[in-house]
C-alpha cells in the first residue's frame, strides 16, 4: 500500500492477534487481522456469533479483560499512533473522543441510578473544560440531534424511563458529542425491534454523512450490511475471510462461508419451504483447528487441501479479497507457514 | 412518599398489638416475680406478700392484667420499676443516652471499615489483599462476640491499658465540657469496635462482591469508552449501585446493634439499656423487661421502614 494513501486512513489494523487465556494457555480469537478505515468509510465486519468481530472492536479500544485476554501480535495504527502501546491512562483520552464506541446491549448500557444527561455531560467532561452550564446545553443539543423529542424534560431522567431505541439514541449521543473519527458500532440494533432498528440506522447513516465520521459497524444482519457499508469484511473463527465493497460482495461472493451466509437470508421473491443453513457451529477457542481451513469441516465446497493446507488471505479479483483454496493465489507462500505457527 | 409512610405506619398496627401479646405472655412465663429473690422469705411474712401480690394486681386473671396494662401503655404509662422505684420511662431514658451513643459510634466504625476494605478488595477481587480482607472478615464473624469483648478488654485494657475495661465515664468530669466527651469517647471505643466489628464482616464482604459482579456490567463497559478513568468508574459509577442492597443491611443493624449490645454493654458494664435488660430480667422487674421488649420490637420495625424509604433515595428505579 502506498503511503500516502496509508496516512490517509482513520484505521489500521496490521496483523492483529488477540488472544484469551484459557487454563493458562494463550488460545487466539482473532488471528492476522488487516484491516484499513478510511475517512468517512462505512466498513461493516460481519460473520456469525464467535467470530471475533466483538473482539476485535474491543482490541480497537483496549477494553478486553487484562485479567484474561491479550493483545499478543499486531499493531492498530490510528492517527499515526500504536493504540496496542498505550497506556490505559493514554487510551482514555482516546476513548469516547476520537474513537467512540457503541453497543449491542441498550439496556444494560447506561448506568441506571445516574440520569442521561450525567452520563451525556461525562463524556464532555472528561475530554474538555466545558462548565456544567455549556455541557448541559450542549447535551440537549446532542440530544435534539439524535432526535429526542422533549431533550429538556429527557435530559434529567433516568434510563428506566425510557425505551430501548430511545436509550440507543442516547448511547450514540454519548458517542457522537465529540465528533470522533470512528465510531464503532458492535451491533447496535441487534437488540431493537425492527421498525425501531431502521430508524437507529437511518440516525448513524444521517450522522455519519454530517459529522464525516467513519463507521465499523459489526453486524450478523446481511440486511444491515446492505443498507450500511461501503466496504464489507467477512470474518470466520477469527480470521477474515473476505473483503470486498458491497456490491461485489452481494453480486459476487467469493468464498464458500459468503455465499453460504448470503443463501440463508430469506428472500421475498422465492418459493421456498425450507430455509438455507449452514450446518455446524463456529468451533470453539480451544478446539480451533491449527492447520487448514477453519471453516472445512462445514464447506459445502472442501476437498482434500482444505484440511492440510492453511489458506492465505489473498486478491481473487479487483479490490476483492478472499481466504479459499478454491483460488489459487491463496496457496500458502513459505512466509505464511511461519505465521501460522505463532497461532499454535 | 408520604402516602406510602402513613400506609407503612398503619401496618404495623396489628404487628404491634400481637408484639404486646407475645411480650407480655413472655413476661408472664417467666418463673418467679418481682418479690421472689427480693424478699427473704423467712423474715417476712408471707401473708403479706399475698396482700401486696393482690394489691398490685398480680393474682387478677391474665386477660384483666394484660388490659390493665395495654390501657396504661397507651396511655404513655408504662409502669414503675419495682427495683428503680422510678418510673419505667425514667430508667429507661436515664440509659438510653449512652446505648445510642454506643450504637452510633458502631455504625461508624463499621461504615469506616467495611467502606475501606470493600472497596479495596472489590477492586482487586482474587489478589492476595483481597485474600488477607475475607481470611480477616470470616475469622472475625465465627467468633462469637463476648470471646471478642474479652479478649479486647484482657489485652487493650489490662495488658497494654489503652483503655478503660468499663463504664461510660469517669465521674465527676463537669457535663457537657470538652473534657466530658473526650472521656466519653474514651470510654465508648473499645466496646463500639467490638460491637461494630461484628457487622463490619457482612457488610464488606457484601459489598465487595456487590462491586465485583457490577464491574462486570455492561454500564461500566461503555462508561470506560466514553473514556472516564478507572477511579471514577469505581467510585461512582459501580459505588453508587453497590450502596443499594447495603441499605437492607442497615434496616436490620438498627435492632442489631441495640441487640449486640445487651451483650457488649454486660461485658464491658457499659450502663445503656443492653446491660439494664440484663439486670431486669435478673431481678424480673417486668415493666422494664417488657417496656424494654416493645422498645426492641418497634425498633426493628423502625429499621425496616427507614430501610425501604431510604430505598426510595438511593435508588431512583424505585418510587413510592
């Protein structure tokens, strides 16, 4: 990649390895990340449950457990700065201003015994020298932008008394008051009711375009994916799989778990009695298989490689990229060998 | 609130009027009455003790007894001491000065102790500090609490003389100077730290493991990416939902106190109402007993209101 065009990117993911301690041996979740943001790019990273995406996100923010997990391999350059070597002191003057992030969870997310606009103004406080009279007005102002109705009265009340699409509104008050580069979003609808859902989408797309803020929204929803990205990254136990911008995704997937993921949404235009799945689940951390690909045992598509050799993350086509020995050019180079065997 | 107050209020009507039923049965029950022990039999004659019995009202049918003294109770008389021969209020409110004292300088200790080392160990659960917390709070709660009262008083007052081994103050300081509290409180730590160390257990482990399973909340994950320093994270956002379940504890402490200190206040012959229990039950001087038994009684009863009004405060999910 040129650098240029790599001192314009809001994110950088080289190489990323994050890990878990599981009965004192280093298992890894998310395993040779790349990844690059660009400025007011929507990149939507997608896969099931167990994929790594949240861990990834929350390696983003050094939020994981130090207690149990950690960053092993890797670097995440944002703003020219190695996140993975601050201190936490230094990442919470990262935290909340420059990347923000917000979660699947509203419900659970805003401490209940503190109003909203406590919880709105921390955010203020704790990044600049607003005195409580600007915070607040700058708090119902953040809140009329995320379209609350009543910000005044909403303000000084506590989160029980308010909805859940109401409470992610919040959330993404919280996190767009400092108008921060990147914002994260790990599924932030998953848990609203759909007519709610669109409206929660069509404020983040709205915001982002005003704001020119770039996006990593996680989702397991094909249909977030569509309306959202501009660029999409497929991940499966860990690894990415694939990368591609939305339209080639959709149009052209090219790895089995993409086409198998895009065959199961269900479609208003087709007759079908049965729906189509993916059988098995994601493997667990510890029984993560260390050579070949991770998602052979439930590819519609292996054959004898699959379980032998490792695939590499390589180009199938223009700006499309893909981790399946289906292609050629995912044949392990030596290289690569070695890296996999930081992963065992 | 104030609905839910006088709602409360009248709800202990009927608690009360069985409570009156229960502590006079009790009283009744008991062998023996203010004559026996009191009175040598073979020097006085024994007709008279029946004259005086009939007199008091002591061989009246139990219903009778009871009305007599419901009607007085209600009426603000709560009877004579047979020992004092004082009114009942009167001993019981020349006592009940230092018993509050006594109770009040617990409550600190523990807030102070059970504060400190739950919050310490709920910040760092598993360390070996938290370990030395727990080993301590545990040691401290399966001893019972008069082997503690005299340990204290065997090394702290005899041994080393830090402090008195008994009584509320030396006398003839002059009421009311610097002097006179200072002595005061002189007199009232070694029984309150004995008499507070009991709660301190409970409560900081209680809180301790309060804050470690609201670390794990999901609040406290986006509370760190606004960017808000750990300290502050600990010290209020998790502190302030980790006081909530403590209030239970302070709704049963009130009668706790009052009931740890019939027995710190006999070890350390600390004059509050705890010790006058004691010695009315000995000399079964029934209206102090049963004066004393109500008082108990409508303390819990107190402490439980106050605890679910104090709810109301610190929890703002709740609204009566």
């Amino acid at each position: 990649m040129p650098q240029e065009q790599h001192d314009q990117n809001v994110l950088d993911i080289n190489n990323l390895h994050t890990g878990f301690l599981i009965d004192g041996e280093l298992h890894h979740a998310v395993v040779d990340v790349n990844l690059s943001v660009k400025p007011k790019e929507v990149v939507c990273v997608v896969g099931e449950s167990g994929c790594g995406k949240s861990v990834m996100s929350l390696s983003i923010m050094n939020l994981l457990p130090k207690i149990n997990s950690k960053i092993s391999k890797g670097e995440i350059i944002f703003n020219g700065e190695d996140l993975t070597q601050k201190t936490d002191e230094e990442m919470n003057k990262v935290r909340g201003k420059d990347i923000s992030m917000i979660f699947q969870e509203p419900m659970t997310a805003l401490n209940p015994v503190f109003t909203v606009g406590s919880q709105l103004q921390e955010v203020l406080f704790n990044h600049t020298d607003m005195s409580k009279q600007e915070a607040r007005e700058r708090g119902i102002d953040l809140l009329k932008q995320v379209g609350i109705p009543r910000p005044e009265k909403i303000i000084d009340e506590y989160p029980h008394q308010l909805s859940g699409g109401m409470r992610q509104r919040i959330m993404i008050a919280i996190s767009i008051a400092l108008n921060p580069k990147l914002l994260i979003a790990d599924e932030p609808t998953t848990a609203l009711d759909v007519t709610v859902q669109a409206q929660i989408l069509e404020l983040m797309k709205a915001i982002q375009e005003k704001e020119d803020m770039a996006i990593m929204l996680i989702t397991h929803d094909l249909g977030v994916v569509a309306e959202m990205a501009d660029k999409v990254i497929v991940m499966y136990a860990g690894k990415i799989v694939e990368t591609a911008n939305v339209v080639d995704l959709f149009t052209e997937p090219k790895h089995p778990y993409t086409k198998s993921m895009i065959s199961s949404i269900p479609r208003m235009d087709e007759q079908k009695n049965k729906l189509n799945t993916i059988d098995g689940i994601v493997p667990s951390l510890k029984n993560m298989p260390h050579v070949g690909c991770r998602f052979a045992d439930r590819c519609p598509k292996a054959f004898d490689d699959c379980t032998k050799i490792t695939p590499q993350l390589a180009k199938v086509s223009d700006d499309h990229e893909a981790r399946c020995l289906l292609y050629d050019a995912c044949y392990p180079d030596t290289s690569s060998i070695e890296k996999e065997e930081v992963n065992q | 609130m104030l609905a839910y107050t006088i709602r409360r209020l009248l709800s202990m009507i009927p608690l009360l009027i069985l409570i009156s039923v229960v502590v006079f049965s009790l009283a009744k029950l008991m062998p023996g009455d203010p004559f026996t022990g009191e009175i040598d039999p073979n020097n006085t004659n024994t007709e008279y003790i029946e004259e005086m019995r009939e007199e008091l009202g002591y061989n009246d049918p139990i219903l009778v007894q009871y009305q007599r003294w419901v009607t007085n109770v209600l009426q603000g008389d709560f009877g004579k001491s047979t020992t004092y021969k004082k009114p009942v209020t009167e001993v019981i409110a020349e006592r009940l000065p230092n018993t509050i004292f006594l109770a009040i300088s617990a409550l600190i200790i523990t807030y102070i102790l059970a504060f400190t080392m739950g919050m310490y160990s709920g910040r760092r659960p598993y360390t070996l500090g938290d370990n030395f917390i727990a080993t301590f709070n545990y040691t401290g709660i399966a001893i019972p609490q008069y082997i503690v009262a005299i340990v204290a008083i065997y090394f702290f007052a005899f041994q080393l003389g830090w402090f008195p081994s008994g009584g509320s103050i030396t006398p003839g300081l002059e009421q009311g100077s610097m002097a006179f509290w200072t002595d005061r409180i002189y007199h009232v730590i070694l029984p309150a730290i004995t008499l507070g160390l009991f709660s301190t257990a409970s409560y900081t482990q209680f809180l301790r493991n309060d804050i470690v399973q609201n670390s794990k909340q999901d609040y406290v994950r986006s509370a760190r990416a606004r960017g808000t320093k750990e300290s502050v994270i600990y010290n209020k956002h998790i502190l302030r939902n980790s006081v909530i379940p403590l209030v239970t504890f302070f709704g049963f402490d009130l009668a706790t106190l009052i009931g740890g200190a019939i027995i710190t206040e006999t070890i350390f012959t600390y004059p509050g109402i705890g010790m006058l229990f004691i010695d009315s039950v000995t000399t079964r001087d029934y209206p102090v007993v049963m004066t004393l038994t109500l008082v108990f009684s409508f303390l819990t009863l107190a402490g439980n209101l106050i605890a679910d009004l104090l709810y109301g405060v610190v929890d703002p999910r709740i609204r009566y």
